[in-house]
C-alpha cells in the first residue's frame, strides 16, 4: 500500500473513532499477544532480535499480568507487507489475540495498521516509525509504546550537525517511507538552520553494490554525509563507504539503525566513528541501561539491539497499564486510554517517558558515537543529549500537519 491510498483510508480515524466490537474474555482465560516480526527477509536479523527482547520481558513476569496468564503467539511476516496483512488476520481471526505487537520495515507497519482500524484491534508498534501514524492520519488503537517517528531522531542529528560547522551534506537512503521520513526531518533541520542539501540518492531495498552512489558522493562538495540506511543494507554500506576511503575525507553520519548492534557486532573498524542519534544508546553510563545490557548480554550472548530493547520497554509499557486495570484489555476503550495515560518512570532508558497527544513518546535523544569498549565490542555511546524531544521537535503541531507529508518529492529543504 502506497502512502497516498494509507492517508485515504485513514482520513476518517484521524479524529479517534474506530470499531469496537464486543469482546468477552472467559474468567481466568490467558491474555493473547500476537507478534509480527521479520523473521525472514532484508532486516531477519532485527526481526529476532524483536523477539527476543519482546519474549525477556514476559519470561521475566512468569508470563503473567494482571492476573492472568500472558500466551504469546509469534508470527513472520517475512519483511513483506502483503505477508504481514496474512498473519495479522490470521492472528486476531483465528487466534483471537488480545492486541497485535511489532513488525519492523515501515510498509509491513501501514499493512497491519490499515487493518486494525477497521476492527480495532489494539496494535503496538515499538520500531514502525511511520510518522503519519501518530500525525495526520493518527489511529487511535495503534500506539507506538516503545517507539518513535521515523524523523523524530533525525532531527536533533541535523542540529548537531549545524553545531559542528557542517553546511553542505550528501544523504543516501534507502527508498521507502522510513528513508524519505528520515531524511525529510534531517533535510528540513539543516536547511532551515542554514545547512544545504548537495545530493541525495535513493536504492531500493537490499542493495549489493552501492558505488553507483559512492562514486558520486566526494565530487559533491560535500562536508558531510547522512545516510538512512537498516539491516543487510547497513552493513554493506558501511563496509564499501570504508573501502572507498571516504570514511577519512568525510564525516559519516546515520539514522539510528545504521549503527544498531544487530548491524555493528559482527564489523570490524569500519564502522568505528559514525555518529548517530537515537532514544537508546546502549553504552550509556546509566544504571538502568546497564543493568538491562547485562541481563539481555548474559541470556543470549550479545549486546541488545534497538528491535530488542524497543520491544522490551514497549511490553514494560503496556503491561503497566495492563495491571492498572486488573487485567481488563477486553474493554478496549479503557485498555487503550490507560496506555495513552501511562508514564515509564522506571524502564532501561533511565529516564522517564510519557506519550503526547498523538500516542508518540516524548524522550531525551543521544547523539551516539560509536566505540570500542573494555570488552573489545562495538557499541554506540552518547557524546550528546538532547532533551525531551517531541515527534515534531521545535514545530506547532498543527501548524506542521499541514505541510505535506515527507517524501521523494517533499523533503521539508528550505530554499537558499
């Protein structure tokens, strides 16, 4: 589904109506969660990192809340939003699973979301960042607990780099809604602080060969780079940027999945350096995240990753609400409204979290830098902080809606 025919679909649940139909759940029956993740595909190593971070949470509880038993029904949706739509019916139809979890690649987020406005089924969304989500064509029972928007971070990122006296970047992404969101936030920023865009390339998903872009990045004039780049993507992007040497003669800055430990963990110094922005650094000197890396580290042996850790705090989240009201997520209207209402004081980030007005959380972002720690391993560490950032950073909220959405055509630049 195109972004246009999603926006169409949608219009009509801006304003927070959606199909409730009646659900009756048997005393002492378990609550349902279904979760979609990319277990195959482009980003299968993020999708079972989803998983495992989303399954910690629960082993943790005893698979329980408020007062029931939690059972957990995973599905792949294969990176494919056609597949997504499949084993999202399949899970609330003949599952008959309490609420939907997950999914990672934005199209296979706007497949599952088109769906459950029209049946209501409570659906969270840690990682699918599509902005319009939680803006313009806002559903109400799909909440980002966990999560962001795909230019919230970005934003920030082009602010810093405004500070460090970079005026003219060169972006490479990959072209699909969460590159054209990401750029757009950054683009926007760092035009409108001054900054100019010299070129931007957009390659489909799973690329092998990025020297077509590369070839042309250092005859731009370019003093930086950002680059929107997940999964297989990443790592190659990073690989072949090191080997044309042009990680010595220009910066090279990222979205957040860019440096994720499911990309980084398994690279050498190529990826050493790069900077990037994101609520979660996984090197943070804070106790709460530390505590959270040693536990994940010493159950599966590596560093969590963004998919793990976002689906970790999304769980933490709903099922905080889940016991504020004693188990009762058959009442919909109430299960959701508790959610929106609900604060994590207390989760890895070791600060505290609140949802806007739109279902989107509010966070403090770190520009990350990635470095090599005591252990030898790759990580992403804050050389920066910025303060609770709002989906539409320093903008009106109404005021931003009505400029169009981002993407290949609309890139928020601001004309010199």
């Amino acid at each position: 589904m195109d972004r246009r025919s999603f926006l169409k679909a949608t219009a009509l649940t801006a304003a927070g109506t959606f199909p409730m139909p009646g659900l009756v759940r048997a005393q002492g029956a378990p609550i349902r969660i279904g979760l979609l993740a990319p277990l195959t595909g482009v980003v299968a190593a993020g999708g079972r990192e989803i998983v495992d971070g989303f399954s910690l949470f629960w082993d943790e509880r005893g698979r329980q809340v408020g007062g029931s038993k939690v059972e957990l029904i995973v599905e792949d949706d294969a990176s494919n939003p056609d597949t997504a739509l499949q084993k999202a019916r399949r899970l609330v139809e003949q599952s008959k699973v309490d609420m939907l979890f997950g999914n990672l690649l934005a199209n296979t987020g706007l497949a599952v979301a088109n769906y459950v406005k029209t049946n209501g089924t409570p659906y969270f969304i840690p990682v699918i960042a599509a902005d319009d989500l939680t803006q313009r064509a806002r559903i109400r029972n799909v909440i980002r607990a966990g999560g962001y928007s795909a230019s919230q971070f970005s934003r920030p990122l082009a602010d810093w780099a405004l500070k460090q006296g970079y005026r003219k970047v060169a972006m490479i992404a990959q072209d699909y809604a969460f590159g054209h969101e990401q750029c757009g936030g950054f683009a926007q920023t760092f035009t409108e602080g001054g900054g100019k865009v010299v070129g931007q390339f957009w390659h489909p998903l799973n690329t092998s060969d990025f020297s077509p872009y590369l070839g042309q990045v250092g005859s731009l004039g370019a003093d930086v780079v950002f680059a929107m780049e997940t999964g297989a993507d990443s790592t190659r992007l990073l690989q072949q940027y090191a080997s044309f040497g042009l990680k010595e003669q220009l910066p090279l800055l990222g979205a957040q999945n860019a440096t994720d430990q499911s990309v980084i963990r398994t690279m050498g110094p190529e990826c050493e350096g790069v900077i990037t922005a994101a609520h979660f650094a996984e090197g943070a000197d804070l106790p709460a995240t530390q505590a959270f890396v040693k536990t994940y580290s010493g159950k599966f042996g590596k560093i969590p990753s963004l998919y793990a850790f976002s689906h970790y705090v999304g769980a933490m989240w709903v099922a905080k609400a889940i016991e504020a009201i004693g188990g009762k997520v058959e009442d919909r209207p109430l299960f959701l409204d508790t959610v929106l209402k609900t604060d994590l004081p207390d989760s890895p980030l070791g600060k505290p979290v609140h949802f806007d007005a739109y279902g989107n959380p509010v966070y403090d972002v770190f520009i990350r830098k990635v470095v090599k720690n005591k252990d030898g391993k790759y990580w992403n560490v804050p050389i920066a902080t910025y303060p609770q950032v709002s989906q539409f950073w320093h903008y009106d909220p109404e005021t931003f809606m009505k400029q169009p959405p981002y993407s290949r055509d609309f890139q928020g630049i601001k004309k010199a």
